[in-house]
C-alpha cells in the first residue's frame, strides 16, 4: 500500500507546527483526523515518524527524511495544481493559429497583442500559409483553429464568419485607370493581368469575378507571391486586383489602388474550428477575444469589415 498524498500532506503539516493542535488549527480539521492520517503513514511505512509527549512531538530521523521527501512531494503537487487551474483558465500554455500571411500580417498582429496584454504567460504560435495548408494543420491537429477563406467545405470542420474584404484594383501610380476613383473588372481584362499563384484563394477569386463580369483573362504573368505581384505592377509590366488586407504586403513600389466594381467582390475569412474537438482553454480565450472584438466594432484596416451575427443569419 502506498502513502497517500493526504497522510503526506497531514504529516508536513504536523512537522512543521511541530504539534498537532497549532496543524489541525491551520489544516482546518480535527486533531483526532489529523492523528489518524499520520499514524496511517507510519503503518503504512513500517517506521515511527515522530515521538510525541503532552506538548510538543519531536522527528525521528527516519521522520526527518520522510518530511524531506515529503514536502517536495505536497510542494510539487500543489504547483502542478497551481499550473493545471491557470491552465484551465485559459492563463497559461500555448494558442496555435493557422492562417493566411495577409491575416497574420494585417489582423491578427494587434488582436495579439491585446491578447497577451491580458494573458502574458500564454505565447502565441502562426503558422501561415496558402488556403489548403492551412485548413491541412487544423485538420492533422497542428493548430487548434484558423483564420481563412474557406473553399470546399468539410464535415471536419466548423465555420464561423469573421471578417470581409473587398478586393481593389491595384495599378501602376502611372496607369490612366489611375485618374479614375472607380475601375471594373472588365477595365482590368483589358490590360495586361498579373496573377497570384492558381493555389491562392485570391486567384480562385478573381477568376470567378472576372468569370462573371463575362471576361476571359489569361495572367500575363503569375507568382506564388503577392509582394511579388506588387513588385511587377511597380514596374509596370500590368494591373492586378487584391482584398484590403492583402494591399499592405504589395511593397513600398510605386502603386496605388482603386475601388472595383461591375461585380464588387468581397472576401469572407472564417474562423475554421475542429468539429467535435474541444479547443484548449487560452484558444478558446484568443477566439472569445476574437468575439469581443467583432461586437464592439473596433477598428480594421481600411476595405475591412467585421461580419456581425446579423450577416451571418441573413
């Protein structure tokens, strides 16, 4: 039979207060329940912990080094559970996102920041990346949760809409589309396109907008990288059209944007959960943030807009 964490626990205390009286006062139980747990620990070990007269009680020397080892033991047990409540309370371990590089560079940094201003000791862990990548670390358990556009659904997962952006047309600062405040996708189709990647979101996109305003457009050029992109419309070499979060990782180049139209096209991000896995608690905290944030409107980059819950219903 093994010593309990109980007897162990009764009998620190009673070594400490060096007397039952002043252990059972500060334990906050019976002097008779106290004596019985420690006279279990010496059953149980087969050796005499203390010697007692009518006032004090005195250690043996196998006492002496069963409190050392005993107070190691209650004192690690009471920090584990120290560490295991400011764990459940969302205070402590780590918040695993997966998200695209626009989120993670544009929306998320400040919502991050509020985050660890309220919970300092729980760190922060991006992973981002393209659009399946993405939803690939929630679904393998990487991260506990995403920030994304959503193409083919799946019953793996859970959405729940978060934010909207409306693409711009992104120009050449010198381009005659320049002098307008207003471009169409068809006046895009008429100059020469520079594409992100055909794995973006933003590509599958722009392809369906330029789809539906009966256009056919074939990239002049294409790269896997949106400052890459900006880089070739800086040049010169043509025009592109991005969501509002993506236009700050276009570059400092000479460019500039205008608002599209003839469809308006807007980009829905999701928060993208595991179904039927519960998120550990400082995740949960990070997304209830996320909440808060949305229902108080505060503020998003320009061409942004919180999705509210009645967006959502309608």
């Amino acid at each position: 039979m093994d010593a309990s964490l109980r007897q162990l626990a009764a009998y620190v205390a009673v070594a400490r207060a060096a007397g039952f009286t002043a252990a059972a006062a500060h334990l906050r139980v019976s002097q008779s329940t106290l004596s019985r747990a420690v006279s279990d620990l010496e059953r149980v070990l087969g050796v005499q912990l203390l010697e007692r007269d009518t006032r004090n009680v005195q250690l043996t020397a196998a006492g002496q080094e069963t409190l050392r080892v005993a107070e190691q033991i209650v004192d690690a047990h009471r920090s584990g559970m120290k560490q295991l409540r400011r764990y459940l309370l969302g205070e402590s371990g780590v918040v695993a996102m997966a998200t695209l590089p626009s989120v993670a560079a544009v929306l998320l940094p400040r919502m991050i920041s509020a985050f660890r201003g309220r919970r300092p000791d729980v760190s922060v862990r991006i992973m981002d990346g393209l659009e399946r990548a993405v939803l690939g670390r929630v679904l393998n358990g990487d991260a506990d949760f995403a920030v994304t556009t959503v193409g083919t659904a799946s019953d793996r997962l859970e959405h729940r809409p978060l934010i909207r952006d409306r693409f711009r047309a992104v120009l050449p600062e010198n381009h005659p589309l320049a002098d307008r405040d207003e471009v169409t996708w068809e006046d895009l189709a008429a100059e020469p396109f520079l594409a992100v990647g055909p794995e973006s979101s933003v590509r599958r996109l722009t392809d369906a907008a330029f789809e539906q305003a009966g256009a056919v457009v074939t990239p002049a050029a294409e790269a896997g990288n949106v400052a890459t992109v900006g880089g070739l419309v800086a040049a010169g070499l043509g025009v592109s059209a991005m969501p509002a979060l993506v236009l700050p990782l276009l570059g400092p180049g000479h460019v500039v944007h205008r608002e599209l139209t003839g469809p308006a096209v807007e980009r829905r991000l999701d928060i993208v959960v595991p179904a039927r896995r519960t998120l550990p608690p400082a995740a949960a905290a990070f997304l209830d943030l996320l909440d808060e944030a949305r229902a108080e409107d505060r503020e998003v980059p320009a061409g942004a807009a919180w999705i509210t819950t009645d967006a959502r219903t309608a």
